[in-house]
C-alpha cells in the first residue's frame, strides 16, 4: 500500500486499490504514474500485454481531473469494443470513492442515443473505440474541446486495425494544449509516426525490449491464373490443416460467395460483411473465437473490429485497392508476439502490386508455389498421424470395445493402420490424384530442363528448424553449393525439399543411418514429382532477401483445435459436382 502511496496517489485512491487487493505497483505503474501526476507532459510507454497499463494512466488521469466539474477533461481511445467496455470499468474502481464521477463507454454496435444520453449528463471521461468516437462528434453528441488528457492506448492495435484516419479527425476537434499519452505493447513504424505528428518531446518508459512483436510476419506470393483462385484458396487451406485464418476479400458480393463455397465444399467457414445485422455478426464472431469457424472470409470494413489473437495465417484472396489496407490486413496476424503468415493469391495482372508493397510495408515477399495435390495429400496424412498420437482415449467407448474388437478380430495392427489412414487418405487423394498444377508460369522461361527431385524428411518446426535453417543444416550436412538445396518448406513435424536429380544418390546415401539428438532423421522421395520441373530458379533468386528476424517459422499446428472438425466427411469429393468441371 505504502508502495502506491510513494508514487503520490491520494487516499481515496489507495482505498480502492487495498479492495482490489493490489499490494505493489507494477513496474509501468511505477514508472508512469509519478511522471504523469508530477508534470504536465505529452508521454509514450510501451509495455506488453497484461502489465497493468489501465492503472498506470487511469490512476493519474483520475486524479488530475476535476470531479465536481461535468465537463469531459479526458478521453481514452481504444481499439475495440471489449477493451472499451473493460477498461470503463476498470477506471469505474479505481474511483468507487471518488463521488460524482461519471466514465462512460462511447462503442459501435450499441444504441448512439443511449450513450449521447449517458455522456449528456456530464462525463468527465470517455472511454472510446475510434469509428463510433468520429461518429458522435460529426454529430454533435459529444464535445471535447476542453479535454486536458488523452489517451491512445493499444496504440499498435489502433493502427493495425486501420484507425488512423478516425484517430486523426477525433483530435482535430481536441486542443492543442492537452497531454497526450500513448500506451502499445510494440513500437512499429507507424506508431513512432503518430507519436511524432500528435505529441510534443513525449517522455519515453520502455518495460522490457522494443520492438517485440513487430515482425513476426512472414508475407507470401502465390502466382495463379485469375480463374484458378478458389481453387488455390482451398489447396493453402488444405495444405495447412490447423489453419485458423481470416480470407479477405475485396466485396460483399465476393466475400459471400466465397464464404459459400467454401462452406459447401466442407470447410469451417463463414462470412462476415456489413449486410449482415450486428447480432449475425456476433453469433460469426463467437463462433471464429471458439474456433468453430477455421477460416472467416471477410471484407476490410467487418473485419477491423476482429481482435482475435493466435490467427495462423491472412490470406488476400483479393489484393486491396489501397495498399494502406494490406498492412491493416496482415496486422490480423503475428499478434502478441506469435509468428504468422500473410499469403496473397496474385494474377499475372496483379503482379506489380506486390513490389509496391513491398516499398510500403519495407518487407520482402516469398514467391511460394500452390501445393501439388500429392503434397497435400502427404501432409494430410502426417496431420492425421499426429493427430491420432495426440488424441486423449475417450473411455466413454469403453463398453462398445468388445463388440468392435470383434468386427475387426481379423486384422493385424499393420492392417488395421492402413485401413485407418486410407479412409482419410482416399478423400484427399481421389480429390487430388489428377490436379493440376495452379501455378501460372512466370514471365520469363530461362529454366534449362533441370532435373529435380523433391524429398520427404520428417524433421520440421518442432525440431527448431524454420526454411532457411533447415536449408543451412542440409547444405552443411551435404556438402552441397549454396543453392543446391532449394524449396525447402518446413511443416511442423516434417519437410520438404529439393536437390537436383544428379544428387540423389548422395542425399540419399547421407540419410541412409542419420540421427539427430539420437533420433532416426528419414528422407524419402516425395511422390510429388509433378513440380519437379519448376526448378526452384525463384527460391535461388529470393534467397538472401528474407529478412532472418522475420524466422518464417511454419506455423501450421500451433493452435489446438477444442471443437471437433466439422468438416463433412466427403470434403474434397463433395466440390467435384458443380467445381470440378470449372477447374478442369
Ligand atoms: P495491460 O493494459 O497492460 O494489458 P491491464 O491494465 O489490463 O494490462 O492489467 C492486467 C490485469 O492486471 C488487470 O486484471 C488488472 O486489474 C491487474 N493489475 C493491474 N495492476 C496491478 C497491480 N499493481 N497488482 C495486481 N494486479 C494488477
Ligand atoms: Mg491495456
């Protein structure tokens, strides 16, 4: 108590802290609150997520106003509805003992009348979220011309959620002479640039490193014919099993039908848009963050609301017109310090789009190639492997034992595995055994016929490898030149690469008895010969541009799915009806 008391809280503040059973401040807490009720400065602190920020500016804020005035002194902005509404109630306890306060939560998807009414009775702060804030003061509703503090927090988020426009015209309305302070947990690029166009010599508190978080994703290319892009959609989809995504595209009209085909052909999926009605979009939304849904297809505007962390994977289905957009999108991933991946399905057309955001985003891209059906297939099917390891005995099935035992008294376990992995493995191998290949060949054709083989390992993510890595590890091991090794794509439990065929035989022999921490390291020849020919020439070129920070850590097993798939048992036959015709 007496360590709050330090930072020159007064009594009814260390009351209230003693009933919610606070004892030390925490070390942003420490380290902000003094400043901010000592002087009247403009202050950046960045800290991670869950270090008790709220108190660290809600606790000066309170104190620093006039309560017994009913003007609005205070606003505080926020990224999202439910850190809105928490941190409302959060300053909300922090000034039980405080008589005649009034916070109001100012947030889209509730009645505007309601809370003009609740702000109308004299709020000295808001707490807002951005759209709805703009809202309100292009209607008159809320005046805040006289406020003395403001407050950007989950600054980071704002931004990548496309708020700077919002956050830009809500302080024009504000004076000149106010503190500003911002609170993130990274400091990207673009939040150096709005404390600079907002604040005046910020004091600076960092806790812990900068920085973190800041680039974690990874950002991809798939080069297809126009025509083909559903069907590249779903082969990344059934290529990263665990995938839980948001798919953006650019319409209602497509994010519906794309939604719908989806759902048609098996996936968890569903669409979120603004011709849905606000409670259809929270029924979407609950089900996305319970994981029922797998991959929301949604457009730019329904999607800035999602604050749904561990998303593995954004994939442009569409580019944005606005390049400004594909930062808002690819912000959807990589959160909270996990790594992620923004995939694009390009047209030729589209092509240079790529190297303008590239200039945008100061990042490079990763030309990836759509998985051939065979490279599917065999992921599927280690997926299926895990996920059968992994699998906890449901002992509910107990009593029906002897009678199954009985049905299958005839096989062998040998047997038995087989015909488990082949009910899985048909689907996706009736589906894909005559696929095509989707990727559109590129400009150029300097590819001189050179002989590829591409190989099966089964070591991956889980053994610390990422591709670069993995490629490093293979060249030293095989002695090979520096672009010998190439299209390695590392999974979680296993990999893929390419050599060209004159070193067969060496990797081949190499693997023959090699152990890795004592494990049995295998390498196959992938059944998937169909790209052989491709070379590997853009990997070779890419080579060097991807930045080692950024890891490229395949993240495809990551998150641990609670709900049971719900995909339909005949998923990939079950599109051949209408679809496969299109695609043939
Ligand atoms: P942040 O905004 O940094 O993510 P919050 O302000 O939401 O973090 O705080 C996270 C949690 O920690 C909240 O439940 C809050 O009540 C609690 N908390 C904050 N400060 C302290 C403290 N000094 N001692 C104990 N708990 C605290
Ligand atoms: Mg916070």
């Amino acid at each position: 108590m007496n360590a709050f008391k330090a930072l020159g809280l007064e009594e009814n503040f260390l009351k209230a802290i003693e009933d919610m059973g606070f004892t030390t401040p925490s070390p942003v807490q420490e380290k902000t609150i003094p400043i901010l009720l000592n002087e009247e400065t403009d202050l950046v602190s960045l800290a991670q997520t869950g270090t008790g920020k709220t108190a660290a500016f809600g606790f000066p804020m309170l104190q620093k106003i006039n309560i017994d005035s009913k003007t609005t002194q205070g606003l505080i902005l926020s990224p999202t509805r439910e850190l809105c509404l928490q941190i409302t109630n959060e300053l909300k306890n922090y000034g039980k003992y405080c008589k005649g306060l009034n916070v109001v939560a100012v947030y889209g998807g509730a009645s505007i009348t309601d809370q003009a009414r609740n702000i109308k009775k004299g709020a000295q702060i808001i707490v807002a979220t951005p759209g709805r804030m703009k809202d309100m003061i292009g209607r008159r509703m809320i005046d805040i011309s006289k406020i003395e503090y403001c407050v950007l927090d989950e600054a980071d988020e704002m931004l990548n959620m496309g708020f700077y426009e919002d956050i830009t015209e809500i302080l024009s309305h504000s004076p000149k002479d106010k503190s500003t302070w911002l609170f993130s947990a990274t400091m990207p690029k673009e939040v150096a640039t709005i404390a600079k166009k907002f604040m005046h010599t910020p004091v600076e508190i960092t806790i812990g490193g900068k920085n973190i978080g800041a680039s974690t994703v990874t950002h991809e290319y798939y080069l297809v014919n126009a025509r083909d892009r559903y069907q590249a959609l779903k082969r990344l989809a059934d290529a990263n099993p665990s995938i839980f995504s948001v798919v953006f595209c650019r319409t209602k009209r497509d994010t519906q039908k794309v939604a719908e085909l989806l759902i048609e052909d098996g996936y968890n999926a569903a669409a979120l848009h603004g011709d849905l009605s606000q409670n259809q979009r929270d029924l979407v939304m609950k089900s996305f963050r319970t994981r029922q849904i797998q991959m929301l297809v949604a457009t730019d505007v329904a999607a800035r609301g999602i604050d749904v962390d561990d998303i593995t994977h954004v994939i442009n289905y569409q580019l944005p017109d606005e390049i400004e957009t594909y930062t808002h999108r690819s912000g959807r991933t990589g959160r909270a310090g996990k790594t992620g991946v923004s995939m694009v399905i390009v047209s030729k057309s589209e092509q240079r789009k790529i190297h303008a955001i590239e200039k945008k985003i100061q990042k490079k891209f990763i030309k990836k190639e759509i998985p051939s059906g065979m490279e599917i297939c065999e992921v599927q099917l280690f997926h299926l492997a895990n996920k059968i390891k992994d699998t906890e005995i449901n002992h509910d099935i107990d009593p029906y034992l002897p009678s199954i035992n009985e049905v299958l008294q005839d096989f062998s376990k040998e047997e038995l595995i087989k015909k488990v992995f082949s009910v899985e493995f048909s689907r996706f191998y009736n589906y894909y055994k005559n696929a095509k290949d989707l990727n559109a060949a590129v400009g150029d054709t300097s590819e001189g016929s050179k002989d590829s083989v591409r190989y099966f390992i089964n070591i991956g993510g889980r053994d610390d490898f990422d591709w670069m890595s993995l490629k490093d590890f293979l060249r030293d091991l095989l002695q090979l030149g520096k672009d010998d090794v190439y299209k390695v794509d590392v999974k979680d439990n296993f990999s893929f690469f390419n050599t060209d065929t004159k070193h067969q035989d060496l990797v081949l022999t190499v693997f023959n008895d090699f152990k890795l921490d004592g494990r049995r390291v295998s390498v196959e020849i992938s059944k998937d010969t169909g790209r052989g020919k491709r070379g590997g020439r853009d990997r070779g070129r890419r080579r060097g541009d991807f930045s080692k920070k950024s890891g490229g850590k395949y993240q495809g097993d990551k998150p641990k799915f609670k709900g049971k798939s719900r995909r339909k048992n005949d998923r990939p036959t079950s599109g051949t009806g209408g679809r496969r015709r299109r695609r043939n």
